[in-house]
C-alpha cells in the first residue's frame, strides 16, 4: 500500500520508540529491495543534473548520511565554491537534502548532505514516464501520412505537399509518399523494453 513520506516517517519514528527491531529490519529490507542501483542513480544524476555531478553524488552516498561540504571538497580536490555549485545543482533536482550546523569553533554554519534514495526512485518513474509518452507521441507522428522526394530533403504533410503541387520545395522534384514503418517498429521496440 503506497503511504506518504511524512507519514512512513513518523511510523519510522514509533517503530524505533517502542524498539520493535523484527518489523523494523522488515520495512529496511523492503525500502532497500526498491532503491536504484549504483549505475541507475548514476545514469539518473547525469541525465538530469549534468554529468559534472555524478561523482559528488557518489561520494554523498558512499559517505551514509550527513557527509560535510568541506569533506567532499578535500576528497574531490576541487575548491569549496564549485562544491557547493555542484550540490546546489543537486539539491534543486531534490537528489539531496542538507542540515544546517553551527561549528563551535568558528561560529560558522557548515551544510551536510544526504542523499534522497526515495525522490531518486520518484525521479527514475516520473523520467521513465516521460520518456514513454514521447515515445508514444513519436509512434503516433509517424504514423501520420508524409510525403518526401527521392533525396528526401523534407518530410511533408498532406497540407505542406498540396501546396507545394507535391513537388520538393528544395530539389523539385516529385514527392511520394513517405514510408515510416520501420521508424514504427523502432520505436515499439523501444516501448517493449
């Protein structure tokens, strides 16, 4: 049953409370069993948030929980303000989450960062249902009734061919109609996958 983030968070809370550990190792296991794999989220990181940023994400989520800005910038031997770039990057595709701490001894405020594995998930289906209505779309487009000429310069509708008497507004030559069954096959493939 699909339940809220807020309100699997407070069960969380209760089930640590009352320290009930059989049912808590149960839920982990179930949340682990749906998290992305390392190449997944690393796919998804770049395809969404720049190639530049898979490394950090890495190290995010090498580095557990709570890993420190000033951390990553020594590991990844780039200066504080282009890690900070990068994680902002990050966090406004909601791959991570920051935590704001006062350092005692500088008085300054330092940022931690976690990474998000359920928004990673969301991310990963919202992408793939993208993907698959443009794909849908593309079938439907070509299925369509097109026109070209033997270089195939153009691809032309119905309207676009009649007024141009079905001859090829860059070559002139004769147009005829265009076949797009195998562009069709292509992309039903790709759905089936």
């Amino acid at each position: 049953k699909n339940i809220s983030i807020k309100s699997f968070l407070i069960i969380l809370k209760w089930l640590i409370l009352m320290k009930n550990t059989t049912f808590l190792k149960t839920i982990i296991h179930k949340i682990k069993g749906e998290m992305l794999s390392e190449q997944e989220i690393s796919m998804l990181v770049s395809e969404l948030a720049g190639e530049n940023t898979v490394e950090l994400a890495n190290l995010i989520i090498k580095g557990k929980e709570n890993v420190s800005e000033f951390k990553l910038a020594e590991q990844l031997n780039i200066p504080i303000n282009l890690v900070r770039n990068l994680l902002y990057k990050l966090q406004s595709k909601n791959f991570i989450t920051s935590t704001r701490k006062k350092d005692k001894k500088t008085g300054l405020y330092i940022y931690y960062w976690t990474f998000n594995f359920p928004m990673a998930k969301l991310l990963q289906d919202s992408l793939k249902d993208k993907k698959i209505k443009l794909i849908h779309k593309q079938i439907e487009t070509s299925k369509s009734l097109f026109f070209t000429c033997d270089k195939k310069c153009y691809d032309l509708g119905v309207e676009a061919a009649m007024e141009n008497s079905f001859k090829c507004p860059e070559c002139g030559k004769l147009l005829k109609e265009s076949k797009k069954d195998k562009q069709v096959k292509i992309l039903q493939k790709q759905l089936s996958m």
